[in-house]
C-alpha cells in the first residue's frame, strides 16, 4: 500500500482555504487541512465559521480540487464549555467532510478533561466527525503518553491521538512509546525537520520553536525517517512546517511541491 499525504494549513496559513485545496491537488497531496478558527502566533483569521453561504462555496471548490479535507483546527479543550464553543467548527466539519477535527487538552483537572473529551466526542460523532487529539509540551497534555491515557478514560470511539514529530521529540518522547501505541489511534501523524534532536528546555521554547523556527521534513536533526518507520504503513504523512517568512508565499504552489518531495524523501 502507497503512503497518503495531506499538506497542513499551518505550512502556509496565509494561503486561502480554497486555494490551499488547489495547491495541495497540484502538489500530489491526497489530503489537506485547514485552520478555520484565528492563528494568535500569525494573525491569520480565514472566517468562514457560523457562515452557511461561504462554507457551501468552499465545500463546493473542495470537491472540484481533487484532494480530500482531512482536518480542520483547532478546538481548545478548557473545561466543560468547550463543547457548546466548539459547535461552529463541528458545524464547519460536517458541511466540508473533514475526518477529524483537532482538539489541544488545556484543563488542569485531571477528571474533567476526561468528561469534556468524552462529551466532545460525542458531539463531534453527531456533526459525522472524529477528533484528534494533539499533544504539545504547553498544553495539559503535553506528552504522547499523556494523549493516549486521556483518550482511554474517555473511553469514546471517535477520538484518535495526532502525533507530531517535533511535539514528541521536545516533549521527551521515544520511537518506542510511539510503535507501542494501537495502529487504530494512529490514523495520520505530522512531520517536520528542526535543529537539535533533543528535549525542549521549558513549555515555552517548544511554543516558540513550533509556530516559527521548523524546517522542511528531510532537514535538520529531528530522527523523521525513524519516526515514520515506527508508524503503521497507513498513516497518513502531514507536513506541518511553518518556514520563516512563508506563511503566504509567492508561490504556494512551489513551496507544496517543495513539502511533498522532502516529505517523499523521509518515507519511501
């Protein structure tokens, strides 16, 4: 079975949704993603959310691109009234036909993430959708481990974890932890090069090192060939790697067939 590839949004947030459809086509990608909810570290707000007229349209040059909607993000998880909060984006989910929606765990209390997760799920699963739970080191769930053991207590069918490559390395994760998880959680995974292959030294160096200092997959010193060795030959490859000064290329198009060769060349 030949990989799959969807090109996420935040590798040229600035670029239109629609027309991130027709770059990721154009590329070779299978999938895309899309951020629909503001980017605080750019500035970037696509809107579309709560607007039937503009997510008909965009559904509309979804189908006609040739690429399939994986993702959208990114729903908060900071306590119970997330869930009433996040209806927008599920709304937005079910009208594109994304797989899953992106949640970050941002409650301290170790029980109510849990319900809220779980209640989260559920919603997503009545908007047709799924949701993936990303770990970072400045969210309440900050390590691989952390993701797999929240999404087990809630105990939902609907909810994957979304592992990223920089996430788990800063965040002291090994290539073990990841090939012990169920292949079944693991339905796509996002990948990037960065300098230094170790830890982040605190929260706010990997935030900092996530939104603005990632390189292309097959650059730097991040172990990506072993990491998407350790993952099922499924999963599907994103790469997420916000380049300085690309958030909205000159030419969007060049800078995703530049992300689909390196992605390539880290996986075959």
């Amino acid at each position: 079975m030949s990989r799959q590839y969807s090109l996420a949004h935040l590798s040229m947030i600035a670029v239109p949704p629609a027309r991130l459809a027709e770059v990721a086509a154009g590329a070779g990608f299978d999938w895309f993603s899309l951020r629909l909810t503001p980017s605080p570290s750019t500035g970037v707000d696509h809107g579309h959310l709560g607007d039937d007229r503009a997510l008909e349209q965009l559904r509309h040059h979804i189908d006609c691109s040739g690429a399939r909607l994986l993702d959208l993000e990114v729903i908060r998880m900071t306590g119970p009234e997330s869930v009433a909060a996040a209806t927008p984006l599920l709304e937005a989910a079910q009208t594109l036909g994304a797989r899953y929606v992106i949640a970050t765990v941002e409650d301290d209390d170790p029980v109510r993430r849990i319900d809220t997760l779980a209640a989260m799920a559920q919603a997503a699963a009545a908007h047709g959708t799924a949701i993936a739970v990303e770990f970072m080191m400045f969210t309440a769930s900050p390590t691989l481990v952390d993701a797999v053991d929240v999404i087990a207590a809630a105990g939902e069918p609907n909810v994957v974890v979304l592992p990223d490559v920089l996430h788990l390395t800063r965040s002291g994760g090994t290539l073990e932890q990841l090939a012990a998880v169920d292949p079944s959680l693991l339905p796509y995974a996002q990948i990037c090069g960065a300098h230094g292959s170790g830890p982040a030294a605190d929260a706010s160096a990997a935030r900092a090192e996530a939104a603005r200092a990632r390189l292309l997959p097959d650059e730097g010193d991040l172990l990506v060939r072993q990491y998407v060795a350790a993952l099922p030959p499924t999963t599907i490859l994103a790469p997420e790697a916000p380049l300085a000064g690309q958030a909205d290329p000159e030419d969007p198009q060049a800078l995703a067939h530049a992300m689909m060769a390196a992605s390539r060349r880290v996986s075959e």
